[in-house]
C-alpha cells in the first residue's frame, strides 16, 4: 500500500491458503468490508500468475532508483511484498519514508464491526499517551495442550518481570498502560494493580469479536502506543511495531541490573512457597529457566534442582520438566537423582520424545560412572529409540564402541572401517561426570572413535524410532553429505578397507538423496572388493528394493544373514523384505525364531511384538512381550497404539478402549485418532453386534468418531 500510494498505481492483495493455515484466515470478510475485497483481492488463479511474474522488492538492485522503478511500473512490472513481520526499505529509501504507515490504516475499508470496534478504541485513547504491554500465555500454559510441553524462554516472560516494569513505567509519570494477552486471568489480575492499567476488553467495552477481529483490533490499538514491551522474539508485537513504524523493546532487557534482581528473587520465592500462585502447571513450570540462570549463577545448584523436583513430585507432569531435572542432576553427580527422575517420566505420557530421550540418555551416563554397563546399554537404545539422531546418543554410540562394550547380539551392525580417530567424544568442560569418562577412556589406552553422517541409524532405520529431523531426511542435504564423505576417498595412504568402507557408505547416502546411478556403483564396487561383508550387501538390498527390484534385494539379504551368522538385525531385516514380497511363512518363520532372543534393541521387540499379534497362534502368548516393549519405551505413542491394538485382538475391551483414549492425550492427530477408533468399533461390532457396538462407545464418550 505505501509504494502504490508512491508511485500512483494499485496495489492486489493474494490470500493464500492452505490446509495448515488457521482456521480464522478462512474469514477475511469479518475484517474487511466486502468492497474492499472485491477491489483488490485476487483469485487463488490470478494471485499464482501475479506472483510467477513478479519481483520480489527484498531482490531490488542496490543501484537501482526511484526512477527506475517509475518506469518499470509504467511498463508493467509486478512488484512482490510477502514479508510479514517488517517493513523493506528500498536502496534509495530512508526511514523518513516510513512515517507515512499509521496513516494508511485509514485507507482500507473494514467489516462493519471492526470499523465500530476501531471507534471505541479511538474514543478511548485519543489524546492519550500510552505503553502497551505484551504477554505470549495461551497454548503456552494451558495444561491441555502440546504445546505446553516446551520451555518457551524466549516468548514467555514471567509475570513478575512485567510488574516491575510497570511499577517503574508509573513511577516515572505514565498516565495509561495497556495489556495485549491471550490469558485474560493475566489481564484481570495486572489490572486490579492500578487503575492506570487497562486490559483490552477495557477500550471496546466487551462487545463480540472473532478471533481475526481481536487479534487485528489489538494489533492496531498496539501500534498506536508510544512505547511496545514484549518478549524478545514476539512476531506479534513485531507486526504491531511495523503497523505503526515503532520500535519493540524486550521488556527484561530494559530494567535494570538491581531491578532484575528484585523480580527473580520474587519469582524464587513465589515458585518455592506459592506455586499455587500461577494459572496452571505450564504456568508455573514456563518459570523454571527464570529461577535456575538466576540461582545457579551463585552456585545455589541444588536448591534450583529442589524447587523444580517439588513441583515434579507435586504433580507438574511437563515433559521439559523432566530432561531439565535430569541433566542438572547428572552435572551434580546425583546419579540416584537421574535414576529417580526416570522412574518418574516413565509414569507419563511422552508427549515430547526428545525429552524422552535426554532422560534415558542421562541416566545412561549415570550408569556409565557407576560402571553400571548392562544397564547403560539398555538405557542407551532406550533414548536412541526416542530420538535416533540425538547427539547425546550419537555420543554414547562412540564411546560404548570405544571402550569395546558393543557386541553383535547388542547393538546394530556397523562397519569398523568408516570409524575415525578423534581427539575426544563428551565435552569434558559440561561436567565431572563427561571428564571422568573420558579418563576413563584414555586409561584404557583406546584411541576415541566416531562413526560419520549417523550411518548407524542409516543403515538401520527399520531397528530404530521415527523420529528423524529434516536434515536427515532431506535429499538435498543427504546428497551434501555423501559429496563432503567422498572427498576421504582422495586422502594419500589410504587403506583398500577404509576405501571400501567410504564407497559403500557414499553409495548408502546417494541412494538415499536418488542419485541411483552413482549409488549403484559404489555398493556394487565395494562388494566386489569384500564380498564378505554382510553391510554392504544389506545396503545394495536396500536400494533395490528402492529401485523396485526385490527379487534381487531378498537374495543379496539372504546372503547378508547368513555372511553375519544369523544375526538379530540382519535377521530382521530379511524379514521385513520377506514380509514386503508378501512370503508369509518365511516372514513368520524368522520373526518367530527372533522372538526367542532376547534384546536390547527397542524397534526389534517392536517388531516382534508386532508380528506375534499378526499370527493367530502366537496372538495368546504375546502380553509378556508387549510388556517388556512397553518397559523399553514408556508412554510412547507407537507402543500406545501398538498396545491397543492388542487389546483389541484379545477382546480385552475395556482395556483398548482405555489405552486408545491416551492417543488423544498425546495430541496424536484427529485423522489417526479417529482410524484407531474406527478399526475398534468394526472389531467390537464384529463380536458383538452393530447395536452394542454404538452403545459401548456412546457409553465411553468418544467424540473423535460418530458412530
């Protein structure tokens, strides 16, 4: 709007959407009026041509000008602005351009009830000088959501900071102060400090607002104040400052050093004596960052680690609760502590498996000091299971590897041959238990190893947790990869393994990023060097069989169990390609001799579990596997789902209808819910009859389904 109203030309406005956009963008018509819709919103057609055709405002030349740009509006150039969150001056622009924005909110017609809500709010606050306030709450503390299972430090700011600033603000002459929260107790309770504090609802008198309205209606009171506090990373206060050409100001950076202080030695006693003081668990909890930079930077360490253990055992089940306890705890040597810790999140839900992870992780370590081996191994596949690619566990991988501790029959197989000699594996400087480690290490006389680009997970996805990061899935990055691990292959002096082992892992990479034609070449040629080496017959099955040629993929994994004498893993896998060929027998048979072993490796008790309820015979005996799965990987979603199922298949009703209920507790998606439901509902129709089955889940209150 402000360079059409420069250079006298129009201005189009495309409202993307999307299936992830919020529910509430669907309704532009209750914030504009719908002539201003018809004058310069696009189609979703015309809007695709405009933007294919268009340049982008943040790409304009440095030594372009105004005039330049003149005469390409006149030739008919489009030009494109899709920043969200500031204004982009252009080359020849000074920020004295920018004066203009409050004043082209007056441009743009409104729905009816935004224009009388814009009335109210300008019949409150003009002539006055204002601060406005901003508090991010909402999803972040509400007990019930996902959301609320994350530390959210740089959009949370505890309440006590913004009693001070305000206090202060007062002090210093403000005559009005208004708050912009999600939270409206928030709004109530800072308030009733002074009757110079207005909430929102304060300036439109309560009437009737949608959420696009409110949240517009806010953004337009915002920028019209003298001053923005907020978080430090708020888009929302951002956006407002953009409106209104302001600056935003981190409301925590601005008090000074003695005032800061004072409101975390309040924070420290409220959450220590007054916990029931905050809205909510993930109120309260949202806080524990604040409270612990504060104390700890005096070496009240264990008093920090208290505060949050109370709140803990006093019920607050988040799930940054717990990785947050257990690696203060390990910093401290408290390895019963971590011991504890995961005895405690292994009673919840593990909304958050990352979490998960850094908990087994760290007791795992704790393990490791104690010389508690068998254990943290355990624990280790455990917290790989959660997070395959944390660093943590790749770490762990390195050094249980490095002091000889991993076996064929305990871990995935690797290849010796890609390891590399590195200086160190734990970051001694984070605690005594890392450097006691690493002594321990090179006491042994062992040379520390690392294994490159989380191969072990690579090779073996089918063996671990689904949990993988874009990067690890992104081709782009695979292929990058696989470039920066070729470049070992022109290294001088290089042994005819070490070459076989970086060709066949580069070929792994490729496959993986869809360059078949390299890959192919360099699994087939590290083969041709060892053919005795059961990896790299497995990674040439694997990219047959993603290259859709399985018949060729089985036989090189038939020779890859038998080249590796039988082992769980490879077992596994030849399994699953039987299973994917549809040869039922030989998967059964296989899976069936995998469930006599016992394992450490949490996939492959899935696995099995999973292939005992498939099989009608196996079906009774499976409750004592599934329950060791569930030990391996407590109130994880996909055993969640897994044991449900069971249930199902074993008629215990109750039960999986109980067990499908904590889906929804995780947040599992409504689309996954409702299919669960569904299979449910069918089976229990199925031995019962259609009028039963309605009754039994009107009687449950599931509202995920309309039966």
């Amino acid at each position: 709007m402000r360079l059409a109203k420069a250079y006298g030309t129009s201005f189009r406005i495309f409202w993307a959407l999307s299936e992830g956009s919020s529910a509430e963008l669907h309704f532009p018509q209750e914030l504009f009026s719908a002539k201003f819709i018809a004058d310069h919103f696009t189609s979703r057609e015309e809007g695709q041509k405009l933007l294919s055709g268009s340049t982008d405002i943040g790409m304009i030349p440095r030594h372009s000008s105004a005039k330049d740009m003149a005469e390409k509006l006149a030739r008919g150039t489009n030009y494109l602005s899709n920043s969200a969150t500031e204004q982009i001056l252009l080359p020849w622009e000074t920020t004295d351009d920018l004066a203009i924005l409050p004043d082209l909110l007056g441009d743009i017609e409104f729905s009816p009830t935004v224009t009388q809500a814009i009335a109210l709010v300008n019949a409150k606050l003009d002539g006055l000088s204002f601060s406005s306030y901003h508090l991010r709450r909402g999803d972040i503390i509400d007990d019930k959501t996902v959301a609320s299972h994350n530390l959210w430090s740089d959009k949370y700011i505890p309440r006590v900071i913004y009693e001070w600033h305000m206090k202060r603000t007062l002090a210093e002459g403000a005559k009005t102060l208004v708050i912009f929260t999600d939270e409206p107790r928030e709004a109530k309770a800072f308030s009733g400090l002074s009757s110079q504090i207005l909430g929102f609802d304060d300036l439109t008198g309560g009437i009737a607002l949608t959420t696009i309205q409110r949240d517009f209606l806010e953004l337009y009171t915002m920028s019209r104040s003298q001053e923005i506090y907020a978080p430090p990373s708020s888009a929302f206060s951002r956006l407002a400052a953009v409106i209104g050409n302001k600056h935003v100001t981190d409301i925590e950076a601005d008090l000074t050093a003695q005032e800061k202080e004072n409101a975390r030695e309040e924070l420290v006693r409220r959450l220590e004596h007054e916990p029931e003081s905050f809205l909510s668990q993930s109120d309260a909890g949202q806080n524990l960052p604040f409270v612990a930079e504060h104390l700890e930077a005096r070496g009240e360490h264990k008093r920090a680690i208290s505060i949050a253990m109370n709140l803990v055992e006093g019920g607050m089940n988040r799930a940054y609760a717990y990785p947050f306890l257990s690696s203060r705890l390990l910093v401290q040597e408290d390895y019963k502590g971590c011991d504890q810790i995961l005895k405690l999140m292994s009673r919840s839900l593990s909304l958050k498996e990352e979490h998960s992870s850094n908990v087994f992780l760290h007791a795992a370590l704790g393990d490791l000091a104690r010389d508690n081996w068998d254990r943290a191994v355990r624990r280790f596949h455990s917290g790989m299971w959660f997070f395959p690619i944390n660093r943590l566990a790749s770490q762990m991988f390195f050094y249980l590897h490095s002091m000889n501790k991993l076996t064929a029959e305990n871990f995935v197989p690797f290849d010796p041959h890609l390891m590399r000699p590195a200086g160190h594996i734990f970051d001694e400087s984070e605690s005594t238990t890392h450097r006691l480690l690493m002594e321990r290490l090179r006491d042994t006389g062992n040379i520390p190893q690392v294994y490159p680009a989380n191969m072990e997970v690579r090779d073996w996805r089918i063996l671990h947790g689904k949990k993988l990061s874009f990067r690890f899935t992104n081709k782009a990055k695979i292929a990058q990869q696989a470039d920066l691990l070729a470049t070992n292959l022109d290294k001088r002096n290089i042994s005819p393994e070490r070459i076989a082992a970086l060709q066949s892992a580069v070929g792994a990479m490729q496959s993986d990023a869809g360059i078949r034609d390299s890959a192919e070449i360099n699994l087939s040629g590290a083969i041709d060097v060892f053919p005795d080496n059961p990896l790299y017959r497995k990674r040439l099955a694997d990219h047959l069989f993603s290259t859709d040629r399985p018949a060729e993929a089985i036989e090189l994994l038939k020779q890859a169990w038998v080249l590796s004498g039988k082992n769980p893993s490879f077992q596994a896998a030849l399994a699953l390609g039987f299973q994917q060929l549809k040869d039922s027998d030989s998967y059964e048979e296989l899976m069936s001799d995998l469930a006599e072993r016992e394992t450490p490796i949490v996939e492959l008790q899935y696995l099995v579990v999973e292939a005992m309820r498939r099989n009608p015979a196996q079906l009774p005996a499976v409750q004592p596997y599934l329950d060791q799965l569930s030990s391996m990987a407590p109130g994880s979603h996909r055993v969640i789902a897994l044991q449900a199922k069971v249930y199902e298949q074993l008629e215990k009703w109750d039960l999986a209808m109980t067990t499908l209920k904590l889906l929804e507790t995780l947040g599992r998606p409504q689309s996954v819910v409702a299919s669960k439901y569904t299979g449910l509902y069918k089976a229990y129709r199925r031995a019962k009859n259609d009028a039963a089955a309605q009754r039994w889940f009107k009687r449950n209150n599931v509202v995920a389904l309309d039966v």
